[in-house]
C-alpha cells in the first residue's frame, strides 16, 4: 500500500542533533586498523544510492535516524539534519510514520530484510523511493539497528505510468476490435484471448484459457494448422492468410484467416506466438458459390467433350456417371439398359457411381418392378420424384420404399440401334426438389450419351474388324519368323550332323588304331630293352645316336604321347556326339529321349562360352538334377529351346560382368542353376519340370510380360532378331502343349522354368 505524503509543510525548522562519528556507527570491531576505518568511511560515502541507519529504541516500538550516507544526504527530499537524531514517529507526519513503523517493525520482528515503494509529494512534484530495510545483529546483543537503502526511481515509475496508459488505450483498442486477438504458448495452450472470443464461439475466455488451441480446430484442418504452427515455432517465420475452420461451441463451424507472428525470449528464442483471426466465413460462403457456378459451367463442358472424344462405351458411361454424381452431389448414379421386347421385359443396371458403403445396385431385374414407370420409359418420358411418398402407383412406391430411394430421376436415352439407355440420379439420404437447370442439364447429357453411343458402338465394330487384321498379320509375321528360323536351324542341323559324320569317320580311325600303335610300340621298346640287356656294350654309332635321341626320355614320353592322343580322340568323338544329339538329325521328330542327356549336350556346345577367360573367371553351373523318366517330345526343338533360354542367360551374365572388377567375380562368381523335377497333380496327371535360373541382372518388370512377343529384343541392334524365346515359347506350348513361365527380380537374377506333359 502506498500513501502520497505531501511533506513541504509538515517540516519544522532544524533542530541541533550531533551526529555520531562513522566510526563508532560503521565500525565495531576495534581491531580494525585507522586505515581500514577511513575506507569504509569512504566507501559509506561513495555509494551512488541513499543509505541510512536507524536505531532500534523499546525493543522495536520505534526507531531512531541516527546516520546518512553523502547520497541521502544530497537526495533524501527531507534534510537529513532534520531527521538526524529524531525518531520515526517525530520526524515523520503519523499517515506515513505508521506504515514506515510496520515496515520496520517487521524487518525487526522477522529478522529478514523488507523492500517497499513510497512516494513523496514535495512542491508538486511526485518522488518515488524504493526502500530496502536489512537488520543489524551485534554479536549476542541481537538486532541493534537497521540499515535501509533508498533508490530514486521515479523515473522508472514515470515510464511505467506511460505503459499503463498505453496498454489502455491498446487495451481498449482489442477489447473493441471485430477480429480476435490471441496469444499461444510454445505448448499450443491459450495465454490471452481477446473479448471477441466469445462472440465468435460461444465460450467464456477464463474458461478457456490454457487450453489448447487443437480443441476448436476443425478435425479435416488440424494436420495443416499444427504444421504451420509448429513451422512457425521452429523457424520463427510470420504467418500471413492462414485459412481454416474453426468449430464453435453451437457445433457449427465457421472460416477464420490468421496472421501470426512469433514471441521470442531475450535469448531470441521463440516462446510462442501472437496474432489476429478474421471471421471470413461469408466470403468462404460467396467464394463457394462462385465456384460452384463456374465448377457446374466448366464441368458440364468437359462431361460433352469428353462424351464426344470417348470411343470406348464403357468410357463413356463411366465418365457420365462419376461427373453427375460428383456434379450434383448425388448418392447413386448408375446407367443400364431397359429391354422391354424380350420374352420377359427387364431392366439392368451395368455400372454405378457411389460413395463406400452405399450398396450396389448392378444386376437384371424385372420390368413388372417399374409399374407404370415402365411404359413411361418404353414412351422415352423421363420420371422425376422429388418426394417418393407422393408416388401414386403403389408397385412404384414399393421399389422406391423398398431401395431407400426418397427423389429420383431415370432418363431414358435412345440410341440408333433402337436401344433404351437409362441414367439414373437417385438421393436416399435426403429429399431433394429437381431444379428446372438440373432437369436441363441431364436431357443435354442425355442426348449427348446418346450420340457418343452410336459412336462407341461404330467405333467397336470398326475396331474389332482393325484387331482381327491385326492379329492376322501377326500370325503371317510369326510364320514367317518361325518358318525362317526353322529353316535356319534346319541347314545348320544338317551342316553340324554333316560336320560330325565326316570327323567321326576319322577320327574313328585314329582312335581305333591308337590301341594298337601303343601295343606295337611297346613290343618295340620291349625289344629295345632285352637288345640292352644281351648287348651292353653298342658300337660307338649306336652309343651315340642313343644319346643324340635321348632313347630313355623317347621310351617313357611316347606311351605318354600315345595315351594323350587317345584322350584328345575321345573328347572330339564326344563333342561329335553332342552335335548330333543337338541336330536330332538320325532321329524322328517325336521320340523318347532322355532330358539330362539332351542338356548336356547343349552345354558341351556352349562350353566355350561358359569356360574361364583371362579376364573372367568363367560361369559356374550347377546341376540339381531329379530323377526324370525318358519324355516323348521333339527332341531337335526341345534341344533349340534349351539352347535360346542358356544363351540369353549367358548373355545377361557376361553384360553383367562387363561391369565388375576380378575380385567381384571371385567373390560373387556368376551361376546358371539347371534343376529338374517330376511333378505329379491331384488328378495323378504327371509333368517334367525344367528350371533354367541365373544370377544375373534381371528382368525389369515392365518388359517381363513382352519377353514372349516376336521380335521384342531387349539387346542392342544387331545382336538379337528377338525370335528366340518367342520360338521357344511356341515350342513348348503349342508342340508340347506345355508352359514356359518367367520370374525374375531386378538385381537378383532370373528364373525360366518348362513344364511339358510326360507321356
């Protein structure tokens, strides 16, 4: 509590008082020296704030000024020499005396400091004082004295009138504003909203203060909101035409634009933020209608473009439907077709536009439903319902009753072929009175559906002719190919089985008499040996002609060299003999082969690109054979097919390693896995199974379904006619009546798997 004190008249004149010395006030310790004393004296005298002391007199009942520093004495708006001496109640008028006395007195009684502002009024001037009061023990005697500052700070009280003032006038300035004023804490809590919060929601500011901001956020909003907000907390970046909706306490909601500015601490941190929301929910309701216009205009123009372009039916209809019901906001919208001349008249609905958990209404159902609205339609007059219960034909009544149907509209829509279209517009949620515009707007859809029918309808007819010409010549395309390319195979099976008959004929021969040569040459070293053994001592010819041909090395590397030709004979008869199992020349087309045996001598052929090179370390394949009964099939074809999908293996793989280091190979060393299984079904149907798998790049998965396409290559030119798997394809399904199927992964590998029936 403060009291103004007016003391210009309340000052009697100066009365002599001898002040005691510093000394004996500020120092009470004799031990301390002359010098010590004189510093303190002068350090009394520098402080740049008031300083006095007064003496505790009848245990704290009243207290006497007894020392002022140089600063109160220059500052103190009584003379000091008139308070010197006196006591509180003597020197000072009884309406300030008592609430200085309480001050002191509780600084005495609790023995802990006391702070206060008072305020004097001297020659009209107003001067403020903050006091600090801090008792004064002396050893055992307790508190003696209290020591008290005095601080001017008037000029601080004169800047703090001026805030008042203006926080007033701002005061009254929000308090009287339209728009809200708000401010939130970093938590996203309320901490001061303006009066205009009630107006706006309904709700009283205290009881809504500290509460978060989330809670009158529309729920469709609140992801935005908090994200721009929590933008804002994080950035420290202004706010300007935030929009969203805000929930009232009424449960309606109503369009707010904020503009928010941050609230940052000393440290320049931001704490919160401030800022001011509009009510523009009137010009969100104008905005909504103007678009509305402009969505009903711009999108009644794109429903006759789109009708019009769309050659498809199935297109025209879906596109109709799903913009009538998103135009008119309609909970069903389907089209079907009315056939009042077969046996028994039906109506059918064939596809529907509606929202989820709406049911369906797609299906054939019987005229006889209609009522009378069935010759209305056969009469091509559309039915409009604003309110079913105002249907007069009960059968009607009962169908709209029965399907929770409360307004409806069917168009009938003629089309050349003399069939009935319907269009139906339905609202089950809801009554709805059908405007004369909406009415317009569906006889101008109506006619143009029809249009873009006939269309359609043209447009199929010609198509299908166009798709048929098509795949004609696609299969004279594939013909050709095939009847190409199996001619191609067919000299280079003659030429290889031709190749191989005349190196077999030879190399028989060779091998034939390689046993005999060796047995002879061994009767010759043996002869050599017993001439050694009877004639030790040869004539100097021999002895020399003996060395000059090195006849020890001679008689061991000769059988060595017979036996490595024998080994040499028998590999080329190998590869003869895999180059006519390939050619399938000596056999008929369809024959019982074993399949291991037909691979095998595939990949004898490919050896040369499977095997290590001085810049790779070659391609491992592994053989996971199953035990497979002899198979029927083509085995020429069949040996084709194997040597198309190992090849493209060996192409992706060897594309693969272009791009890999030594190390890499080593470590992650290229694969062909070859597996082979028997498969049998439930209905004890059995199936050879051959899986063809690499590790290599892999398929992308947009291309694995053409991989089977004539001519579609996925090498550079000149490097593939993109006939092989196509052939291969053709082969196992349409000779062998058999599948040929890929999987692959991008970066693990690919896997082709053949499956013909075991005959």
């Amino acid at each position: 509590m403060v009291v103004p004190v007016d003391l210009s008249a309340q000052v009697p004149p100066v009365a002599t008082f001898t002040s005691p010395n510093a000394a004996e006030i500020l120092v009470l310790d004799a031990s301390l020296s002359p010098e010590e004393v004189q510093f303190l004296q002068q350090l009394w005298d520098a402080i740049d704030y008031g300083i006095f002391i007064l003496e505790v007199i009848e245990n704290g009942q009243d207290f006497r000024y007894v020392k002022f520093n140089a600063t109160m004495t220059r500052t103190s708006p009584i003379p000091v020499d008139y308070l010197l001496g006196k006591t509180v109640r003597e020197a000072l008028p009884p309406t300030i005396s008592d609430i200085c006395l309480r001050r002191y007195q509780a600084c005495f009684n609790s023995a802990q400091t006391v702070s206060f502002e008072e305020h004097f009024e001297l020659e009209g001037n107003r001067v403020w004082w903050l006091l600090t009061v801090k008792p004064l023990c002396w050893g055992t005697a307790g508190i003696q004295q209290l020591i008290a500052t005095a601080v001017d700070i008037t000029a601080q009280k004169e800047i703090e009138a001026e805030i008042g003032i203006r926080e007033a006038k701002f005061r009254r300035f929000v308090e009287n504003a339209d728009d809200l004023i708000y401010e939130v804490d970093a938590a996203g809590n309320f901490t001061y909203l303006s009066p205009q919060f009630k107006t706006m929601y309904g709700y009283e500011v205290k009881a809504f203060l500290r509460k978060s901001f989330v809670s009158i956020v529309h729920p469709d909003d609140l992801t935005r909101v908090a994200a721009s907000n929590q933008h804002l907390l994080l950035t420290g970046e202004r706010q300007s035409g935030l929009e969203f909706r805000t929930c009232r306490r009424d449960g309606s909601s109503i369009w707010i634009v904020c503009n928010n500015s941050p609230i940052k601490n000393e440290l320049g941190q931001v704490i919160g933020f401030h800022g001011i929301a509009r009510d523009v929910s009137d010009r969100k309701v104008a905005e909504a209608q103007l678009q509305e216009q402009t969505r009903y205009k711009t999108l009644l123009s794109h429903i006759a473009n789109q009708i019009c372009n769309a050659l498809s039916l199935n297109t025209v209809i879906e596109t109709t439907i799903h913009a009538l019901h998103e135009l008119l906001e309609l909970d069903y919208c389907g089209f079907g077709w009315f056939h009042p001349n077969g046996a028994e008249p039906i109506w059918e609905i064939i596809m529907d536009a509606r929202p989820e958990g709406f049911p369906s209404y797609v299906g054939k159902y019987p005229a006889s439903l209609l009522g009378s609205g069935s010759d209305l339609l056969i009469q091509h007059q559309t039915i409009i319902i604003n309110d079913s219960q105002d249907v007069e034909d009960p059968v009607f009544r009962a169908l709209l009753d029965s399907s929770n149907i409360k307004s409806d509209v069917t168009l009938p829509i003629r089309t050349a072929g003399d069939r009935i279209g319907l269009l139906f517009c339905l609202y089950s949620q809801k009554y709805h009175h059908w405007s004369d515009p909406e009415i317009e707007l569906l006889n101008a859809i109506g006619s143009q559906v029809s249009i873009a029918i006939d269309q359609a309808d043209l447009y199929a007819q010609t198509r299908a002719k166009s798709q048929k010409l098509e795949i004609t010549l696609q299969e004279l395309r594939r013909t050709q190919a095939q009847m190409v390319h199996h001619e191609k195979m067919s000299s280079l099976g003659q030429l290889v089985a031709g190749i191989a008959h005349e190196i077999n004929n030879p190399v028989n021969f060779i091998h034939g008499n390689i046993n005999y040569a060796a047995e002879y040459t061994q009767d010759l070293l043996g002869l050599i040996e017993l001439y050694q053994k009877d004639y030790p001592n040869p004539t100097s010819a021999i002895a020399d002609y003996i060395e000059e041909v090195d006849l020890e090395f001679l008689s061991q590397d000769l059988l060595k060299l017979l036996n490595s030709m024998k080994v040499g004979t028998e590999r080329i008869r190998e590869i003869v003999k895999s180059l006519r199992l390939f050619s399938r020349l000596d056999e008929s087309d369809v024959k019982s082969v074993d399949i291991h045996e037909s691979m095998d001598s595939t990949l004898m052929i490919l050896q040369n690109r499977l095997k290590g090179k001085p810049n790779c370390p070659g391609i491992q394949v592994i053989k996971q054979y199953g035990t497979l009964p002899s198979v029927e099939c083509y085995a020429g074809q069949l040996n084709q097919v194997f040597m198309n999908i190992l090849a493209n293996a060996i192409d992706a793989l060897e594309e693969r390693d272009k791009h890999r280091s030594i190390p890499e190979m080593e470590a992650h060393p290229s694969q062909i896995t070859i597996t082979t299984s028997l498969l049998e079904e439930s209905d004890g149907k059995q199936w050879v199974e051959i899986a063809i798998a690499d590790n290599g790049p892999g398929i992308p998965e947009d291309i694995q379904g053409r991989i089977f396409d004539p001519f579609f290559t996925t090498k550079p030119v000149g490097q593939g006619t993109g006939m092989g798997l196509s052939t291969s394809y053709q082969v196992i399904a349409d000779k062998h009546q058999g599948s040929l199927t890929c999987s692959s992964t991008v970066g693990h590998g690919t896997e082709l798997v053949i499956r013909i029936p075991h005959r």
